[in-house]
C-alpha cells in the first residue's frame, strides 16, 4: 500500500506567509508614521498598542507556517483584527477585508458544516459590531456614518455569501478519503487520531481514556509509523490534505 503524502498544504503555508508580511508591514507602518512626525512611539499609546498587536499576530501567522496546531488560529487572527483596524487603525474598509479573508479560510475549514447559520450569525455580528463601533468610538458626526454603515451591511452580506457559496463548500469538500482502517490502524489507535485531530492533547487524551502517558505516546508512535510520518505536526498536516476516516 502507498504511503499518503505528508506534506502540507500550500494554501496553509501562503497565508501564514501573508499574514505574517501584512501584519508586520502594518507595524513597521505604524512605527515609521511616528518616526516621520518625530513622536515618541510609546508616548502616544494607541500607537503603541497597535505595533504591539500587529507584531504578535504576524508572529503567530508566522509560527503557523511550521507548527500545524497553530494553522485553524489564522481566521481567528484575521476576524481578531477587524475590530482593532475599526477601533485604531485604518477604518471600516480595513477591517471588513480582514472580515472577508477570515470567512473564507473558516469555510476552508469546515466551521460552518455544523450549526452554519448561528455560526453565520456569531461571525456577522462580530464584524457588524466592530464596524459600527468604530465610528461611534470615532465620536463623527452623524452625517459620516453612512460610509461606516455601509461597510458593515457590505461585510455581513458578503459573509454569509461566502458561508453558504456552493462553489467554497465544494473546494473544501474535494479532498481526497484517506481510511485509517486501510493502513492497518486498530479502532483504539484510529479513536486516538481522532481525538488529537479534534484538538485534545497526550495528557488531555491519556485522562478521559485512562491511559498512561508513555501509553499514549506509544500508540502514536505506532500510528505514525503506519502512516509513513515522522510528527504530529504530519499529522495535522496530513488532516488537512485528506478526509480522515
């Protein structure tokens, strides 16, 4: 039998390689905009906030690019934005591209398979809140919340589109089926796969099966030995390639 591919996906690798750039060319932005109008970074505080927060997130889009378990934070990161773009930084416009790549990376992901139209609904009104919150933070006059209004219906008709486009849901679909039971895993051995492609850790998996660590450690050990991989980081890498099942 041939042994899967393992290496990941370079749709996974391109974005924390994007965010990572985006993120630190909004921070090196933020900080040469002060060094032009020669204030003291730190003494303006929103300024500082903000390389502070742009530096982290494009740190972790950057980690995401090797470490595997760091790769389902990307949309979190991106839907974390629009509300500090709307609050501190360029505005509704900003916030609702970071409001629209974020929708597509959770329809990569699957989010909206189960439970879709709350989901749908919790992402909207994150970004609907954030968007009009901005502008009222911004204390504008009334007569310049149309732009604002108008980016905040633009974003939540665009993510629901997104959420519920055939065409998305299909690409996330057409993995190919990699069958656990095919590369000889025992049913304890593929119910532990699926607990660590759900998100549970060693210690966290040898507790709720009371097994022992060294246990735990051992079976995947064995299983990645079948799978042709070497990490669990192969693992999660090999989840994303094909269906596990």
């Amino acid at each position: 039998m041939s042994k899967p591919r393992t290496r990941a996906p370079l749709s996974c690798r391109r974005v924390g390689c994007l965010g990572s750039l985006i993120f630190g060319g909004l921070a090196a932005g933020e900080f040469m905009r002060d060094s032009a109008e020669e204030l003291n970074l730190f003494a303006d505080p929103t300024a500082a906030l903000l390389v502070i927060i742009y530096t982290a997130i494009a740190w972790i889009f950057a980690l995401s690019v090797r470490i595997g378990l760091l790769r389902p934070v990307q949309p979190v990161l991106l839907l974390a934005a629009v509300p500090v773009q709307a609050f501190f930084g360029s505005g509704a416009l900003g916030g609702m591209g970071f409001a629209i790549a974020a929708t597509v990376l959770l329809v990569r992901l699957g989010f909206f398979r189960q439970g879709g139209r709350a989901r749908i609904l919790v992402v909207t009104a994150i970004v609907a809140a954030s968007e009009l919150g901005g502008w009222l933070a911004s204390e504008r006059p009334l007569v310049t919340a149309g732009p604002a209004l108008a980016c905040a219906v633009a974003s939540c008709l665009l993510i629901v589109t997104l959420a519920q486009s055939r065409v998305l849901s299909s690409v996330v679909a057409a993995k190919e089926t990699l069958s656990l039971a095919d590369h000889r895993l025992s049913p304890l051995e593929q119910e532990l796969v699926r607990d660590r492609l759900g998100g549970k850790t060693v210690k966290e998996i040898s507790y709720d099966r009371h097994l022992a660590n060294s246990t735990v450690r051992n079976i995947f050990c064995r299983v990645y030995k079948k799978l042709g991989l070497r990490s669990v980081e192969e693992l999660f890498a090999l989840a994303e390639r094909y269906h596990i099942v």
